[in-house]
C-alpha cells in the first residue's frame, strides 16, 4: 500500500514547499502578545481613572477630545460605585485615541513640581531660622547671592527676632505676631528666585 500523504516540514507551506512559510506567522512576531496589549490598557485605565480625580480647572488644560472630556465629567458625577467603576473603565476605552504619554508627561509635571515646591519651601525655611538662630548663618547666603541688599535683609532678620522675642512672653491663647517672620521669608525667596 502506498501513502498519498505529503510530509509537512515546519517553515513550509501547506503544499509541502519548504521554505515558504505562511506570512501570518511573520506578522505574528510583530504583533504584541495579549498579556502585553492588556498591560497597555491597564495603563490607560488607571491614566483614565487619574484623570476622573482631577479637578475641572486642570482637566481643561489637557489636550483632550470633547468625547473623553464629558466622559471624564460624567464619571466624576457619578455617585454610584458600579456606575462610576463602568464609566471609568469607559473613559479608558476611550484614552486608546488620545496622546496619552503628552498626558501622563503634563500629569507628572503637576504631581512632581509641586514636590519640588514643597521642597524649595523648607528649605528655606529652615534657612530663615537658622538666620534667626544665628548670625554667623548670614555671611555664606551672603557669598552666595552677591548684590544682596545687607542692610535691608539685615534689618528684616533684626526685626523678626524682636518680634520672636516678644511672641516668646506672650501669655496662653494670644496670637503671636509674624509680619517679619514671613517677610524674611519673602525676602529670601525672592532672593533665591532672583539666584536661579
């Protein structure tokens, strides 16, 4: 008995032609696999849900399609929990035909300058007390902001610690005083921001 059934190698076609392998097993390569292509969406579902928590005032300033936009305003109207989780899911449906790394650039902009903020405020305030605590504090700001008015900020940081001084002898429940507390503060901010 003879077989009439051709041996298939791999990487031939159907036919038996070796060498010619089918070319939708080529663009199977190119194409992301399924875990990959959820991960991207699970990105943008939680880009979506951000989004949902901002306020209106910033919402306006993304580069947003009008569809996404009232999306995103409707989900924050939402008061029941599976009518805003469904419209969330929605409103990430939505973010596969929008920019979304411009978005997520503007939103860590927003999230990591007011960080840098905060960081900048410490740090001088801890400069003001230390120039409150000690005068030998005021010569190496001095060397780093050449130009400085010395008699006026020496006068400020004079009149903040009068002022210090007589918030310390005030009784229980008064309001201390800080006009010259805070505008030291100014005074070396607006001199660090004159610096940079």
């Amino acid at each position: 008995m003879t077989s009439d059934t051709i041996d298939v190698h791999p990487g031939a076609d159907p036919d038996g032609q070796p060498g010619t392998a089918p070319a939708s097993a080529e663009s199977a390569n190119e194409r992301p696999s399924k875990s990959q292509v959820k991960r991207e969406m699970h990105a943008l579902q939680q880009l979506g849900k951000e989004l949902v928590d901002l306020a209106a005032t910033q919402l306006r300033q993304l580069p947003l399609p009008d569809r996404l936009y009232e999306a995103i305003l409707l989900a924050q109207r939402t008061t029941s929990r599976e009518g805003r989780r469904r419209q969330i899911h929605y409103v990430g449906k939505l973010m596969r035909d929008v920019d979304a790394p411009a978005i997520r650039a503007q939103l860590d902009t927003w999230k990591y300058g007011s960080r840098q903020q905060t960081a900048s405020m410490h740090r001088l305030e801890a400069l003001r007390d230390q120039l409150l605590k000690d005068d030998e504090a005021l010569t190496p700001f001095l060397r780093a902001h050449p130009g400085t008015d010395v008699q006026a900020l020496r006068t400020i940081i004079r009149e903040a610690r009068k002022e210090a001084a007589a918030n310390a002898g005030l009784p229980p429940g008064r309001e201390p005083k800080r006009k010259h507390y805070r505008a030291l503060f100014q005074a070396l901010k607006s001199l660090e921001g004159n610096s940079s």
